[in-house]
C-alpha cells in the first residue's frame, strides 16, 4: 500500500471520527433546545419561580447568574491580564516560572466540587461571607483564573517580537512597549478569551451549591442601594444561579411542572452560552478589522 494510499485513509477515519462527534453533539443539542423552547415565553423569562404552584418563571435565576459573571470578570480579568503579562513579558525562563506554569496547568484541572468545597471551607466559613454572590465569585475566580490566564497570555505571545523591537529602539520603556504596542495588538484574543471565559462560568453548578446558595429570597428590582438586604445588586445576599436551579428542580421539585421549568431553564442556558461564543468571535472580529485599518 502506497504512502499516499494510507494517508487518504488515515484522513478519511479521523475525519469520520471527527463527524460522529460533532453528530453526537449537534444531536445533544438540538434534544435540549427542542425539549425546552417550546416552554419559553416572556412570562417564563421575566417571572419569579415558584416553590409549590405551577407557572413560575426564572427571572431572579437568571439575572443571578448574569451577575455573579460580572462580579466573577471585576475580579478575575485583571488578575488574569497582570498574572500573563508577567509570564509573557517578564518572566525568566528558569524553574520558579516552570514551576508557576505547573501550578497553572494543575489549578486549570481541578473539578469545580473541589473548587466549591474549598469555597465553602475559606470564603463562607472562614472569611465569614456566608452564602454570598461575593462567595461564588470568587469561588468562580478560582476556577476561571488559570484558564483566562492562559487565553491572555496566548494572545500576547501572538504579538510578533518585532513589534516589541521597533518600539525598544525607538527608546521606549519596556512598559511603555507593553502597555502601548502589544496590549492594543493582543487586545482582541484578550476579549474574545474573556467571554469565552464568561460563558464557561455562567453554565457552572457544583461551585457554587457551597458558596453562592441554593436560596434565591425576595428581591426589589428598584432598590439601586447594594447595601440594602432586598437589592438586587446586594453581593451580600445568597443567590440561585439558573444551572443550581436546573439541578434543584431535577433533584427536589415540588412543582407541578417542574420538567417543563427544567426543559427550559436548560434550553435558555444553552442559548446564553451559544450568544457567548458569537458575541466573542463577532467582537474579536470587528477589534481585530479597526485595529488593522
């Protein structure tokens, strides 16, 4: 059998392979949407749930969740742009950043019921946060961190070393050369890996059973005070993310409906996450046009 021979095959088998997962997936997919979209409607969307009764909604799920990504990119973006630009720009190349880069890979691979379980140990009980948007967001910092850290630190990396040169001898400070040069050319993979980021975190569960709640009380949608206990921007106060929600209402729903509630909780998860990953490519794409006019 001839080289060329055994590389048609070679392709075809991976690429066969590469369809099946991809049917697999779509297949997922579009299970989720077709079970859940049919019970999405504005009042779903925009109603509070219900713990008993029939017809509750998902508002204060899904604004939590919302939030906490917010909170959760307040705190972990930049962290994460400092942390990459160290290893990127500074950084030896000796064994304490081998080291650094070790831990990163390892914290990158941790399960998020351990990420929540040490959330729970330091933030609620030890820090004396409670049951707090705060907790979950920096439990969810934990987690996002090495991830995001990584995503920044291959979009500088990408920048040519050239660039870098040019603005050297010109006369440049090294940090004048990384704040003005290889931050604005690396800033489009540092927003399109942020959102990313951002919807990886909004689907997450396990983390936050143990630090955010498993609770969503009574919230004023007009109380713009975030010291009041009934804020909605309070980060003090306990919240019920909507994939918590989804995994209560599957776990110890007493509602009637409590599968069509699940179906779509699920299918506005899927779709939130889906609008995060174009919202990231669209951003970076429009970015990445300016920056090359």
């Amino acid at each position: 059998m001839t080289p060329e021979r055994v590389d048609k095959i070679a392709t075809g088998i991976l690429l066969g392979l590469a369809g099946i997962v991809g049917l697999v997936i779509l297949s997922l997919l579009g299970y989720i949407l077709a079970q859940g979209i049919p019970h999405i409607s504005w009042h779903f969307l925009t109603s509070g749930a219900e713990s008993f009764t029939a017809g509750g909604g998902i508002r204060d799920q899904l604004f939590n969740s919302l939030y906490l990504v917010v909170l959760t990119m307040l705190v972990s973006v930049p962290l994460a742009l400092c942390a990459a630009i160290y290893l990127s720009e500074y950084a030896p190349d000796n064994r304490r950043t081998r080291l650094l880069r070790l831990a990163i890979e390892v914290l990158s691979s941790l399960p998020s019921v351990v990420v929540g379980l040490f959330g729970y140990l330091v933030f609620v009980l030890k820090f004396g946060l409670d049951f707090s948007l705060l907790a979950g967001a920096l439990a969810l910092t934990i987690l996002n961190l090495p991830i995001l850290t990584r995503s920044c630190e291959d979009a500088l990396r990408q920048v040519p070393y050239l660039q870098r040169q040019a603005g050297l001898g010109l006369g440049m400070a090294k940090w004048r050369v990384t704040t003005k040069i290889v931050l604005p050319a690396a800033l489009p993979g540092i927003i399109t890996g942020a959102i990313l980021s951002a919807g990886r975190i909004f689907g997450e569960a396990a983390a936050l059973i143990y630090t955010a709640g498993q609770s969503a009380p009574a919230i004023s949608y007009t109380d713009w005070n975030p010291f009041s206990p009934t804020s909605f921007l309070n980060p003090m106060r306990p919240a019920e993310t909507l994939a918590v929600h989804i995994w209560k209402v599957n776990s110890e729903g007493l509602v009637p409906d409590a599968r069509a509630v699940s179906n779509g909780s699920a299918a506005v998860l899927i779709i939130t996450i889906l609008l995060f990953n174009l919202i990231a490519r669209y951003v970076g794409y429009r970015i990445k046009r300016r920056l090359a006019k």
